[in-house]
C-alpha cells in the first residue's frame, strides 16, 4: 500500500522537475529573489509547464498550496 504523498518544499522542487536537496533549494531561492510586486507564479524563473503547475495548483487550493505560499514569502524577503 502507498503511503500518502508528502507535500514539503523539497517533494515541490522535485515535482517542477528542479534538484531537490536542501541545497539548491536554498541556492535557488537565494538567486531568485523577486521584486515586491511580483507575482510568483508570473516570475520569469519559470518555465511554462512549472508556471502552469503553480497556477493550477493554487487555484485548486490544492495540497500543495501551503508549501507553494512558502515558496513565495522565501522568495520575496522584502515583503
């Protein structure tokens, strides 16, 4: 039997097809950072299929929405 998915930030960098170690994660976001108004799910960082993959998931209000709303404040500090 499978157990349930997990939904942490190192499942979602692994699900947009991103290195999923600490690490990276860390990296990316340090090198991503976006400007105070900028949607996350518009930012330039994505390609078209991970844009859609956030989109799609926050309008769901899916299980993925608390770690993607966690990306988002990791990726605006000025905020």
């Amino acid at each position: 039997m499978l157990g349930e998915p997990e939904y942490n930030m190192n499942a979602l960098f692994a699900q947009l097809g991103l290195d999923n170690s600490d690490e990276a994660i860390d990296k990316f976001i340090a090198d991503n950072q976006l400007a105070k108004g900028e949607e996350l799910k518009k930012a330039h960082i994505w390609t078209d299929s991970q844009r859609k993959f956030l989109e799609e998931e926050w309008n769901k209000d899916a299980a993925w929405v608390e770690v993607i709303d966690d990306l988002n404040v990791r990726l605006h500090p000025e905020a």
